[in-house]
C-alpha cells in the first residue's frame, strides 16, 4: 500500500537495515524472555502530545529539533574549531538545511552568525580555488562528508519512529484512529519497524485513516501528507541563479515537481493553482527517486551569479578556465560585501551599510544553498552514484 510513495522517504535503505535488525534482537528477546525495553518518558510524553494533534506528529517533533539544532549552533558554535572544521568538511549544509539558517538565525537574532560561518567557507574555497584552478576547485565542491543537519535528523527520525511503535504496540489506535495522521513517507517508514505478524493490521487502518484526512485536507495539509512537511524556509520566488531560475521554470513542465518534497513545496511556491489542480486530480504519481535526480545539464548562460551548486557542474561538464575565474571575480565582491556586514556587528562600527553589504547574508545563503532542489553541493551529478541529503 505504501510502496509507491516510499520514493519520497529519504534513508529508506538505513531505515529497512534498522528493522531488520531491530526485528532480529526483538525476536531473540522474546525467546530470552528479555521484556523490550520502553523509551525515555520524556520521549513518550512529547509523542502522545503530539499524537492528539492534526498532522504527522513525527514530522512535526522532527523540525522542531532540527530548527533548535541550528539555533544552537548559531548561539553557541559560530566561532568555534572543531564545529568549523566539520562544516568545511561538508561544505556546509544541504540545500534544505542551508535556507534553515535564516529562520534559525531570526529566532536567535545571529544573521551575522550565519555570515560568520559561510564566510570562512567561501574564503577557503577562494583561496584553494585562486591559486589551484579548476582541479581544486572541483575538489572544493565535492564535500568530504554528509550534511550535518541531515545526520541529526535521520537520528531523530530513527529515535522518534521506535518510540511510536512502542507506543502503537500498547494501542494502535494511536497511529490509526486519532487526531494525528502520519504522512505517506513516515507512515512506510513506520511499517518497516513493525513485527511482521502486526504489519497489515496497522498499515490498513493508517491507510484508511490518511485516505479521511486527504478528503478532508488542504492543499498545503494535503502536500504535507503525501509528500512530508514543508522545510522551515524555501528560496523566493525570484532567483538569482540563472542555471537555478531555468531549472525551477522545468519542475511544472514535466510534472518533476513530484519527485520529492523539496521539489513539491518549491512547486507550490512558485505555482500554488497548477499543483492545486493536479492534486485534485489524483495522488501523484513520483517519477524519480531522492538519490537519482533529472540529469543535470551544464549551464549555458552567464558564470556570475551561478550557485555553487551549478558552478560545480560547469566545471566538471567543461573545464573552463574562463568560467572559473568569472565566478571567483562574483564571489570576490560578495565575500568583501560580507566582510562589512560582519563588521557591522561590532560595537565599535560606525557608519551605515550599502545595499550590496545588507544583502550579503542572505546572498551567501542562496550560492551556497542553491535555488532550486537536487543541484546543490550535497546532491549527486547526473551519471555518478554521489550521496544526496534529505
């Protein structure tokens, strides 16, 4: 029942792996006469709180802890080595979790946070790139590890999915019955950790329980149910990137605004009638998978200002030389933009702030976040396994 909509579930493979082993050592337990033991009851008492409430419950749990994890790294690591040296290691963050630093940034009055922390990024990628060319450059853009975000939330999920099988053990009226309905990718998430002899049982009265809310739903609470919550923060609608404003034009013409939820609520955002109308029409139908994105096509119109993201692919579809140093000139001028509205937070500053250096913050967020989702850093090229984040 699931199967179809499990291509917008994100560490689908971690998760089926997790099951599989979960099941092993509850099966043993059970022959041990080894009682399962119950999670943190603090843990419980924030699902159940949940679980009386319209919408997905783990959705919700889950952006609320990963908004608090930004918020804590603006107020507390922005300066710190060791969180500067993982973060130059992941090239920063995902797409999704690189937009998150606004609101996170709002909540913790640290826009100057977020410059701080993509500034040294962006002058240690023009500094390697500068004096090694295109080859370095390439290297730069290939990150050395996942987003950090995205490792704090697949843990969450993991947690906050065990913990609600545990409670749908006792009473499966919980995840069935009540106010709360789980959205399609966490629902299939969910039947992976159920005991086989529980399984069809639960996964027919979710389904029957999401086919009530979607008759009842929405358009942005019926997106939310068939694709997942919508991120804390997307890209406006008018987009700077020129590679990132053709590929946002492409998602409604060839109906892979379906492909994941990132794609989904960028869609509703830039068309809210034409996704309106095709859900009316119907569940979609998703035509790609989260880790195999549309191929990704080497941009043809001006270097500056392309996303990292899509200067990337530039320079592994062509080499050039040329382009690479029209785009170092771009980033030269936002990393000086940047240095002045850094330094407008210190008490000494005096003076006023141009146009281009209020900017910058959120300038620096779009380049390395990218515009449109499957492009950025965290995402693979067309033709190459890579590593995606969700």
């Amino acid at each position: 029942m699931f199967g179809s909509h499990r291509l917008v579930v994100g560490p689908a493979d971690t998760l089926r792996l997790s099951a599989w082993l979960s099941g092993i050592l509850a099966g043993a337990q059970r022959l041990l006469g080894v009682r399962e033991p119950a999670p943190d009851r603090y843990l419980l008492g924030a699902l159940e709180e949940e679980l009386v409430r319209a919408g997905c419950p783990v959705c919700r749990l889950q952006a609320r802890k990963e908004l608090r994890g930004l918020e804590a790294l603006l107020w507390e690591q922005v300066t710190d080595p060791l969180t500067h040296r993982r973060l130059l290691a992941s090239r920063g963050f995902c797409f999704e979790h690189t937009w998150a630093l606004i609101p996170a940034g709002h909540l913790v009055h640290s826009h100057h946070g977020v410059a701080i922390i993509l500034d040294r990024l962006l002058r240690d990628f023009l500094a390697r790139a500068g004096t090694g060319g295109v080859e370095a450059a390439r290297r730069w853009l290939r990150p050395d590890g996942p987003c950090p975000a995205c490792e704090w939330n697949r843990a969450a999920e993991d947690t906050l999915l065990w913990a609600l099988v545990w409670l749908a053990g006792r009473d499966p009226g919980l995840v069935s019955e009540g106010p709360a309905v789980l959205c399609r990718p966490h629902a299939a998430a969910l039947i992976e950790y159920v005991p086989a002899e529980r399984r069809l049982a639960l996964e027919r009265g979710i389904v029957a329980r999401q086919e009530q809310a979607l008759d009842e739903s929405t358009v942005e609470e019926r997106l939310a149910l068939l694709f997942g919550r919508q991120p804390h923060e997307l890209p406006p609608r008018v987009v700077s990137c020129p590679a990132c404003a053709r590929a946002r034009r492409s998602l409604l013409d060839d109906d892979s605004w379906q492909r994941s939820r990132l794609h989904a609520w960028v869609a509703l955002r830039d068309a809210p009638e034409r996704v309106a109308e095709a859900l009316a029409q119907g569940l979609p139908n998703p035509v790609g998978r989260l880790g195999h994105p549309a191929p990704l096509r080497a941009p043809d119109t001006a270097v500056d200002p392309l996303c990292l993201g899509h200067l990337r692919q530039l320079l592994v579809a062509t080499g050039s030389r040329e382009a690479l140093r029209a785009a170092l000139e771009g980033l030269e001028r936002l990393a000086e933009a940047l240095e002045g509205f850094i330094a407008s937070a210190d008490y000494r500053f005096t003076g006023e702030l141009t146009p281009a250096q209020r900017r910058s913050w959120r300038q620096v967020v779009a380049r390395f976040a990218g515009e449109t989702p499957g492009v950025g850093l965290h995402d693979p090229l067309s033709g190459s396994p890579g590593r995606r984040c969700e």
